[in-house]
C-alpha cells in the first residue's frame, strides 16, 4: 500500500507525473499491436441467464461472441456493483481504491468514510485504466452507469474519458424517469462530459447507452486513433423494465416455475461442459421464501410475470449488444478490437423495493403494468436461484452465486480455439493489467511506485494460449462482513444471505469450507474435517486484512 503519509492531492500529482511517462509507439488506427479494447459490463446478470451458459433466454449474440471468443468458467467479481467497478478500473482492490463499502453505506455511516480505503468513490490515489489508455494514444469514451462518485470531481470526465454519458447512481428506471415521482430509483442524476442534462421521452436504457457510445466512436474515427470504450449497461439490473413485445415474447416460459427452469439450466450446463467432476444441490435459499408448489394461483402468475419481464430485460440487452458489436463490424474495425463481456456480480435476490427504493402510493406495480414504466418491482430470492445456478446463494455474499460471473473475452488472435473455455481463476482487478499487456501499452514503472499498485495479475498469456491455467491462486475478498480466501480449488468463505438493516450480519465471521474442484455449489463443508486445512487459509485471511485496511464487523460495530 501507499504510505499513508502521503496526501491526496500529491498522491494524485504524482500519478499524473507517472502517467506523462508512459511510454507507447505512437499508434493511429487499430493495428496488431495496439488493438481497440471494448468492455461490455452489465448488472446483475446471473452465471445461467446466458445461452452460452445454459439459460433458455434468446442471446444470440453474445452466445455468438462465447461461441467465437474464450468463456472463463471461474471469474469473480465482487459481491456488489461499485466495488466490482472500481477493481474493473484500477486493478487494485477496492479496500485500497475506495470502494471498501459501497457508497450507500458511507452515506449511512459516515465515520466510516474517513478511513482510507473506504471514501465511497473511486480515489484519486488509484490510476484509472481510461487515463492510461487515454495517455497511451487512445481515444477513450464511456456510456453507461458510472455508480464510482456523485460529485463534480469524480466523474468519468475527470478520471480519463474523453466522451461520457454517465447515470451517477446505482440504479434508475430503465425508462425515462418520471418527473412525478417520489421513488428514489425515478430522482437519478445523468451527466455527459461533466455536464447534468436529461434523457429523451423514447430513452431505454440498454438501446440508448448503446447509440451514445456508438456515437463517440463514430466522432472519433478521423483522428486515426485506436479506441477504449466501456459500455456499462444497467439491464437487467432491478427496476425490472422492458418493452411490451419482449415480454409478450416470454409471457408463459416460467409457468413451470424455479425448480424445473433451475433443473432445464443446469441439464444445460451439463452438456456444455460448464463444470466437468462438479457436483451441485438445488439448495434452498431462503426458508421464508416459498417453493413454487406452495404458491397460489394468482402469486404464480405474479412470479411467472416477474421472470417474465426479467428474461425481456436480457433480451434486449443482447439485441443491443448485438448492435454495438455489429457497428464495429461496418466499419471495419470488429476484428482489431479485443472484446470484454462481463456481469458486475452476481444475480440480485434483494428486495430493492422494500429497502432502497420504497414504493410509494403513486406506484403501479399491478400484474398487467409489471415492466412497464412506473412499476418498480425486481424478480426476488426464488428466481435469483435460478439464474445463478448452479451456484449457492446472491449478490451480496461472497458465496459462488455472490461472486461467479459468466465472463467472455474475444482476441484479435489466439492460440485457443474459438468457443474454448478456460478455467483460469482469475478476478476483475487482473483485468486492467490484461487489457494493458494485450493492447501493449507499456506503462513506466514511476506509475507502479508513486500510486496505488495492481493487485491483479495479467491473463493474457492464458487467454492467448501461450501459458498453461493457474488453478493455484490465492485470492481473497470481503464486503459488508461477508468474506472468502480461495487458495487453489479449495476455499473458505463466510457468508449468508444479506439480512435487513445494517449490512452486517453478525459481529463474527462464520466459516465454512468447500472443495470447489467437486464442489462449485458449496453443498457440503469440509471445516471439521480438515482444521489444519482452515488454519492455514485463515492465516491467508488475516494478512489479508492487514495488508488492505479491511474494517473488520467488530470494528464497523465500533465505528461512530
């Protein structure tokens, strides 16, 4: 870590002093050696929902881009969205990067935003991948969710994106905002270069962030300069919004209901070859959340609706996928551009209706209205089992179902064959230091020791096929109390589905220990059967905690 002598602001003179001696051929359009990057994250997407990963929803073409790239079947991200993104962007961990916690909990807690670490922003001590890439010769443009700082000064316009349109918050409705409304999800703020503007009466959020981003690349062609673009969609992220047709399309699909669709995924995944010597239990999440047998007629047609609009908002999703990656295509630079498609965590089984965004009395959540604009309903624990199978519990936890994401990458060239998968373990913050080696931007090494370094490690030689898989990593992770250390294919993890009110669960870390190279669903704990096997990894945890700064539960208890 940075000595913590150091302050802010000559923290940050001294990366930009860094970034001035980056040193990089000077490029003009994609070539061999500097390649256009093209990130494609989406939110709260879970690991089956993906044809390409045994779902039943239409995504043609991102199965079409697993089918022509590389699936990576052990990537993790974070258990939640702005610690995922901050990693994404620095390649650091994000108890260091500022995002210890998510901003909403700073909000709540605010003493907790003095510790270092633990800002509620991306800080200005990490580097960002767009100012590298940016200082490097690219042109840089972001459209999507930013959810990395609210503030004037922590925009995507200052942290090295040339173009930028940015949702600021962690969620919005995916239709135009209702000026009527008292909804926390409707009162969202969008900037472009900085600047607070609207959305148009037509704005759907996956098509419209979609023609923005278009848009930039296009206004950049005549410089001759490669591009990095981060597209970052908020579908299928809750409020669950899509157009009527779309859910027409799906509107008797999930009649069978969560156990038989669960069973269909993971029959799919089987013949995939997702997770070969694995074994996985359909476990129940949630003893308070009933099995579809025990649901009446009229709460059938409700969770049918629900998984209905859901499966929509990933339809579409992918058709506007489709779009971008065909634009890139007409004009001719698909082929020169190395292409990442990733979720921001797992799928989403909290009830943001209840708890972030409250409904009001102005809200139409009827079963005819349910993903129409207005409506402010999310699909909840049952059918977020579903789409994480075949991993146990959500977002938010650091079970496997909290951190695996359907993660795809696309190579100008590569040993692999198309449609391979590689069962590296990796984790988002390996990726800026991948996307760097891969576009062959060389930074000085005045960067690594006068900023926050990576905690990542670069893929590239794996993804290009140069280099055996590592499955012999360590890696350790941790938010709202709920923490994990994998080391090789075995893993000790505490973690439980998140309760209402504060975010931590309990004042001391429960573990438990799993075998993931026959166990990837965490159906049995091995702790009592190996303790010496615990002890070494907990030693791993402690350091851990001692190297990033982690506020331990006990501590956040303490915190005022």
């Amino acid at each position: 870590m940075v000595p913590a002598l150091w302050s802010d602001r000559q923290l940050r003179i001294c990366v930009l002093f860094a970034l001035a001696l980056i040193t990089m051929e000077p490029v003009g359009a994609a070539s061999e050696d500097h390649p256009n990057v093209l990130i494609i994250l989406v939110d709260d997407l879970g690991f089956s929902d993906l044809g390409a990963f045994g779902g039943e929803i239409d995504t043609p073409n991102l199965d079409a881009l697993a089918a022509e790239g590389v699936r990576l079947t052990d990537f993790y991200t974070a258990p939640t969205c702005s610690p995922t993104r901050a990693m994404l962007l620095s390649g650091t961990d994000p108890h260091v990067a500022g995002l210890g916690t998510m901003a909403e909990v700073v909000s709540l807690k605010p003493s907790l935003g003095k510790v270092p670490g633990y800002e509620g922003y991306l800080s200005h001590r990490a580097l960002s991948l767009a100012e590298v890439f940016r200082a490097g010769g690219y042109n840089t443009y972001m459209s999507g969710k930013w959810h990395l700082g609210v503030e004037q000064q922590q925009g995507p316009h200052l942290r090295g994106f040339i173009r930028s349109f940015a949702l600021l918050e962690g969620g919005a409705s995916h239709f135009q905002p209702r000026s009527d409304s008292k909804l926390r999800v409707e009162n969202v703020s969008y900037r472009e270069d900085g600047a607070a503007v609207g959305v148009p009466d037509d704005f759907y959020s996956s098509s419209f962030y979609t023609q923005k981003l278009i848009e930039y690349i296009d206004s950049g062609i005549e410089t001759g300069k490669p591009f990095f673009a981060y597209a970052a969609y908020t579908a299928p992220h809750w409020p669950l919004h899509a157009p009527d047709e779309l859910i027409d399309k799906y509107s008797d699909r999930y009649r069978a209901g969560y156990a038989a669709i669960r069973a269909e995924r993971l029959l799919a995944q089987e013949r995939l070859g997702l997770f070969p010597d694995s074994t996985v239990a359909l476990s129940v999440l949630n003893e308070a959340a009933p099995l579809w047998e025990a649901l009446s007629d009229e709460e059938r047609d409700l969770e049918t609706k629900k998984m209905a609009v859901y499966a929509a908002m990933v339809d579409s999703l992918d058709t506007s996928i489709g779009r971008l990656l065909q634009y890139l295509r007409d004009i001719g630079e698909y082929d020169d551009t190395i292409i990442l498609f990733f979720s921001d965590n797992g799928a989403a089984g909290e009830d943001h209706a209840r708890g972030y965004s409250p409904n009001t009395a102005r809200e139409d959540n009827s079963l005819e209205n349910i993903g129409r604009r207005g409506s402010n309903v999310n699909y909840g624990f049952r059918w977020a089992e579903v789409s994480a199978a075949p991993f146990k519990l959500v977002k938010g936890t650091t079970a496997e179902g909290g951190i695996s994401s359907p993660a795809i990458m696309r190579l100008p060239e590569t040993l692999l064959a198309p449609g391979s998968l590689l069962r590296q373990v990796t984790r988002v913050d390996d990726l800026a230091p991948t996307l760097l080696e891969l576009a062959n931007v060389k930074i000085s090494p005045t960067v690594v020791t006068t900023s926050l370094p990576f905690t990542g490690s670069s893929l590239a030689s794996q993804l290009l096929g140069t280099s055996p898989v590592n499955r012999d990593r360590i890696l350790a992770g941790e938010l709202f109390g709920q923490a994990y250390v994998r080391a090789g294919d075995w893993k000790l993890v505490s973690s439980a589905l998140p309760a209402s009110g504060p975010p931590f669960p309990s004042t001391a870390y429960r573990w438990q220990l799993y075998d993931l190279s026959v166990d990837r669903g965490e159906t049995r704990d091995l702790a009592a059967d190996y303790p010496d096997r615990v002890a070494n990894l907990l030693l791993l945890w402690e350091t851990y905690v001692t190297r990033y700064g982690v506020v331990t539960p006990d501590a956040f208890k303490h915190l005022e």
